[in-house]
C-alpha cells in the first residue's frame, strides 16, 4: 500500500466510513497518516480494580463475568457487565446499546480505562473503552486522542490508523537528504509517522514531533525561497527616474509623513530604481498611513509614463479608495477610473476602452481588474490591498496583466514579524510602525450584558449628537444551539428600545447591491447606527462613526477585534469600543484585558498568536499556502528559524532543487503548489 492510494483501499474502510473519512479531509493513506493526534493518553500506568480512582482515568486489566444484563427504564435501555480482578469487582454500565450484553468472551482478559464512580456503595465505569488483552495496540502505552467527524470514533480511527501504519511499515520514502537530518539531529520519517500516532516512549514522542514540525516548517520555507527566486527571475523590472517627483508629491499632502511612511517610501523607492522587480509587502495598524505611501508611490510611477492598478477585497473599500485617490490626483490632472463587478455594461466599456488606450492612469477596482478582457496599454505598479484576501496566485495574475510591474501589497492586519515571514515568504517586507500625529485615542471597556440598557442610551445620546455607531454581531439568524446575539433579531429589538434612532442591518447573505446601497447609506451619515456581522471588518471608512459595539466578543479573535475597533476614531471627536461578553474562560477573559490595555496592534496580534494559535490566528489556505498540519508557529518559534537557515542553506547549494538527493523535496513542492505558477 503506497501513500497516495484511495482511503477506500484500507481495510473495513467501505462507501459510509470513507464518506466520514472525508469531511476530516482524508482522502487517501497520506491523508490519513497526516491526521495527527490533538492529545495523547497515557495508559502505561495500569492499577489492580481496588485501586481505581474518582478523580482521573483509570486502565486496568480485568476478565468478565458471565453474560450482562439489560434493564429497560423508558426509552433507555442500561446494559451492565460485571468485570474482576484479584483485589476486586467492578460494574462496567453501557446506555442504549444492549449489544453489549453479548460483546465479551467470559474469563477472557480485557484492558479498560475509563473514570470510576460510586453508586450505592459500589464501583462502577460508564461507557469504558475496551480491548481484548494480546490482541490490543493500545495497552500499557500511550494512545492519540484524534480530531473526529460524526460516526467515527476514537478506537476506529485508532484501529485506522494502526492498519495503515502496518500496510505502510518501512516502505515510506525519505524527503529530507541525510546531511539535512544528521546536521538538524531529525529522526528517519517513518520512525516519526509511527512513533507521532503510537509513541513507544515519551523521548520516541519528542524525537517524532520535532521531526515532522521541522519538515512542514522547513518544506514551507523551501516553497516560499522558491516562488521568490521565480518572481526575481521573471525579469528586470522597470527602471523608475524623477525621484524629485516622490518628494514633491509627499509635499502636496494635507499633512506631513511620519518617519516611518518615509522610511517605507525610501524601500519603496530604492526597490523601483535597482532594476529588479519590486515584490514588498507593507504592514502597518488600522489608521498608520498606508494608503499616504501607495498614493506617493502610485504618482511617481504615473510621472514616469506608466499606468497604476489598485485591487481591493470589496466594492465598499474598492469605492472608497477611489474616491480618495480622486480627490488627490483630479487636481492633479490625473484621471482615476473605477472598475467593478456590479458595474453596467455601458459604463464597464468605457472604463475598459480608457484604461486599454491608457488615458486611464489611475485604474481602482475589485477581482474585475484581474480578468479576461482587461487590457492595460501601460502598467508599472500593481497594487493589493488586505493581502489576506487574496492568493499567491491571484496576485500572479495581476503581474501578468503587464511586463513585469512592480507589486505593492499593504496589509492592516498587524502579524508578529516572525510569522510574516512565513505567510510572505516570497515578499519582502515594510513595517509602518508609527501612527499620523492627531490619530484619535480609542477608549475601549470590556463589560458584560448588564450594561446593555446604559450602552443604548449612550448610543441615544451619541447620534442625538450627530454621531454614528457600529454594532457586530456574531451571528445572522437565531441558532438554538449557541445563545449569542443575531444581526435580525437584535435589529428588531433595537428599533423598539431606541425608535428615534435610524437603525440598519447589513450581513452576507444579502446581495452585493443591497448591501453596498445600505454602506453607502451609513457612509453618507443617513444612518445612525449600523448593525452588522463582520462584513465590514475591511470596508469602509466613515470619519462621523465614534463607537464600536460588539456583542459576543468572545466569539471573535484579538486580530478582528482590533480590526473593527479600527473602524472607529477616524475623526476628531472621541471615540469609544465596548466589548460585552458574558464569557467566564480565562482565554475570553485575557482577550478582553488585552484589548482594553493596549492599542498597539502588534502587541495584541503576538496575544492573539499566544491564546489561539496560527490556525486560527490567520488561515493560511487564504494566501494559497498549504495549511500546517503539525506545527505551532508559536510554540516552534526556534524550530522555525532552524528550518530557514536549513531552507537557505540547501537553496545556496542547489537553487532549483535538481541533484537527485532533493527529488523527493522537489516532489513535495510541486505537490504542494499545484496551478500556483511555481515552477522547479
């Protein structure tokens, strides 16, 4: 049996199993062999029955007696099964499953585990696991505890992966070259499959761990090394000239740059004038100036002859940086053209017509501007905006749409440097890491539903005054199981409590249009407050809104929370962020002193990366990057940085992966970024 051969394949794996297989994402042995435990158990201390425990699992080894019996009470159906030791007896009970009556051989020796409790005097375990001792994987070690899918349990997924790790024994090939393994002290691979799903001995544990983190690690890194080197050798980039006409531009501002969107500017500057393509990522908190910098930028490169691309995630934040680069650029004699989905077919051609004659300098738009049928006469920057909304290879795509542009991608989501480096490898990097002077403090308060009735008046009195708020709820419709607050039913319940107010709702089940129309509405100041989910997490841009109420805060991330306080204090009257939550966790409750503590979204994004780990933190399946399987980017932080030097060592020596001892990397890579443009 081979690593890419159909779960199906497996033994006792039919149509119904493998259907459940599936939404783990396991499709074939590999996938399986990848699923890594969350837990482990130990079960290699074993106790006599008399010495079982109340407060902890127990694994004893003990016979049965005789046949069980079962007892109907109602709809429920109790199944007991008397099982001994030599120091005594316990009752091992089962609900709803009479089976069990007739599921043990007597005087056949079983291992149990399971918690102990006493009934009347007596011992007794419910819905213990069980196995017949000598035919038994799991006994006396210790045992993964699996992430699991409805109608698979944990001693079938166990029984799973026993019969693939036997089907596949020694046969797995080696990835790593033996210099990598012998100078990073990395164990063989199919000792670390096996010891990561049933490890003999704790050290067997560590050694398989450290292994596998240091593969995905250093095989992302790899991956990354090499989409670089492609974009470097894609070509010279255009040679930008008039330097003097990025420090008039930065004169021509309302206000003075800050030292940082200088320092950026510079970067900016020595990338478009090397001779090479410029590739750069610009990072910055909600508020820094980011927009400041691609406007210089975006300027310059029009003062050299060429067009300029700016790409956006939605229509609302699409609009509204055209908007401002309008009003920017029209005095300048600059014309800016719009291009979007929702666009009419008059209007959409004659935006398509200036931009491929190229009387349009300016082009701002969504996902339209990267598709067929869009011709540039002249383009010379590309620019992205909330990089996390899109793909390695969308961004490819837009390159292509001219003779190797430069690329500018700005982020607002603050991401501790050491992760950037992995989720932009293949970029380099600009931090804005100073807010403009006047930046508006936000004082942000973390309570709980009780102060709803004094939040509403203060939103009473807040639009009383002119101003606008925002309120986020984590939910659109009324969900029985989970009791948080819903964009319809608290809209409903608002317009009741505070009926002078003009209230609105906007979520992602609305159309496009709809929802635009009801932004744009709240932009304008014709709406004093607009309840919403996180759609408007990236979007839009209202000076007049001075509160951010979220209900559920619990329910969100440090990184959104921090996000959407953003989207408040964006003019000069005070502004306010209440979080209120119910929650009693110690993770919900660090969140919250988080967020009232600091304001600094780098310090919050390390928290963020701390309480929830990087899966969560930031899903890399939206950059196009293959998702960890194994690793913590917070927990591995060292392995990590040995697993780039590893990656720049071996690219040093062989930069296109082509001596025979890296054919399995170089495998593995293509694998990974199939239809990605990465090509080794």
């Amino acid at each position: 049996m081979e690593w890419n051969d159909a779960i199906l394949d497996l033994k006792n794996v039919g149509e119904q199993r493998a259907k459940k297989l599936n939404r783990l994402g396991i499709q074939t042995i590999g996938d399986l062999l990848e699923h890594y435990p969350r837990d482990y158990k130990d079960r290699s201390r074993m106790v006599t029955i008399a010495d079982l425990s109340e407060t902890e699992e127990n694994t004893f080894v003990a016979r049965v007696r005789g046949e069980g019996q079962s007892v109907r009470r109602g709809r429920l159906v109790m199944t007991k099964v008397q099982a001994y030791d030599e120091t005594g007896e316990i009752t091992l009970v089962w609900y709803n499953q009479p089976y069990m009556k007739t599921a043990f051989q007597p005087n056949e020796s079983y291992l149990f585990t399971g918690k102990m409790q006493k009934k009347y005097g007596r011992m007794e375990i419910a819905s213990p696991e069980y196995e017949i001792v000598g035919k038994s994987f799991a006994g006396g070690r210790i045992v993964p505890v699996y992430p699991l899918s409805e109608g698979l349990s944990q001693k079938i997924l166990r029984g799973f992966l026993a019969e693939a790790l036997h089907c596949v024994q020694g046969t797995l090939p080696e990835i790593l070259p033996l210099w990598l393994r012998k100078k990073y002290h990395l164990a063989e691979r199919n000792f670390a499959i096996q010891n990561i799903h049933f490890p003999v001995t704790e050290t067997a544990f560590y050694d398989a761990r450290r292994r596998l983190v240091f593969e995905e690690l250093f095989l992302l890194q790899t991956a990354l090394s090499c989409l670089r080197q492609e974009w470097l050798q894609q070509g010279a980039g255009i040679l930008m000239q008039y330097q003097d006409t990025l420090q008039k531009i930065q004169e021509s501002f309302p206000f003075p740059l800050t030292n940082a969107q200088k320092k950026v500017l510079q970067e900016i500057q020595n990338d478009m004038t090397s001779g090479k393509m410029m590739n750069r990522l610009v990072q910055g908190d909600v508020g820094s100036g980011k927009t400041a910098v691609a406007m210089a930028a975006a300027y310059w490169v029009i003062q050299n002859g060429y067009q300029v691309v700016m790409m956006a995630p939605t229509e609302v934040l699409a609009e509204q940086h055209a908007q401002s680069f309008q009003k920017m650029f029209a005095p300048l004699g600059i014309r800016v053209v719009s291009l979007f989905g929702s666009m009419k077919a008059k209007e959409k051609r004659a935006a398509l017509a200036e931009i491929a004659d190229g009387s349009a300098k300016m082009i701002v738009g969504t996902h339209a501007v990267i598709q067929t049928g869009v011709t540039y006469q002249k383009l010379g920057l590309v620019i992205t905006d909330e990089q996390h909304r899109f793909g390695v290879r969308q961004r490819g795509m837009l390159a292509e749409k001219g003779e190797n542009p430069h690329v500018l991608v700005m982020t607002a989501t603050p991401i501790p440097r050491t992760l950037a480096l992995i989720l932009y490898g293949d970029l380099d990097i600009s931090i804005i890491d100073e807010l403009p002077p006047g930046r508006q403090k936000i004082d942000t308060l973390a309570v709980n539903s009780t102060y709803r009735p004094r939040i509403y008046t203060f939103l009473e009195k807040q639009a009383q005054s002119g101003r606008q708020s925002y309120v986020i709820c984590p939910m659109i419709e009324e969900n029985e199981k989970l009791e948080v607050e819903n964009v319809l039913d608290y809209t409903e319940k608002l317009q009741k409590t505070i009926p002078n107010c003009r209230i609105a709702c906007v979520h992602g089940k609305m159309k496009a249009v709809q929802k635009q129309e009801i932004m744009e509405t709240f932009a304008a100041g014709e709406t004093d407050i607009l309840i919403s989910t996180t759609v408007i997490e990236v979007g839009i841009n209202v000076p007049n809104a001075t509160v951010m109420l979220v209900e559920n805060a619990e329910r969100f991330g440090l990184a959104q929370l921090h996000q959407l306080r953003g989207r408040v204090g964006r003019g000069d009257e005070k502004s306010y962020c209440i979080l209120v939550s119910d929650a009693k966790t110690k993770i919900a409750q660090q969140r919250m002193q988080t967020m009232t503590k600091t304001t600094d979204g780098f310090v919050i994004s390390e928290m963020d990366l701390q309480l929830r780990g990087p899966g969560e933190f930031f899903g890399t399946k939206q950059h196009g990057l293959p998702e960890l399987k194994i690793a913590n980017l917070y927990r591995d932080m060292q392995l990590l940085k040995e697993a780039q030097d590893a990656a720049s060592t071996l690219l040093a020596k062989d930069p296109t992966l082509q001596e025979p001892e890296h054919a399995g990397l170089r495998a593995q890579i293509s694998t990974w970024f199939e239809g990605k443009n990465l090509e080794l």
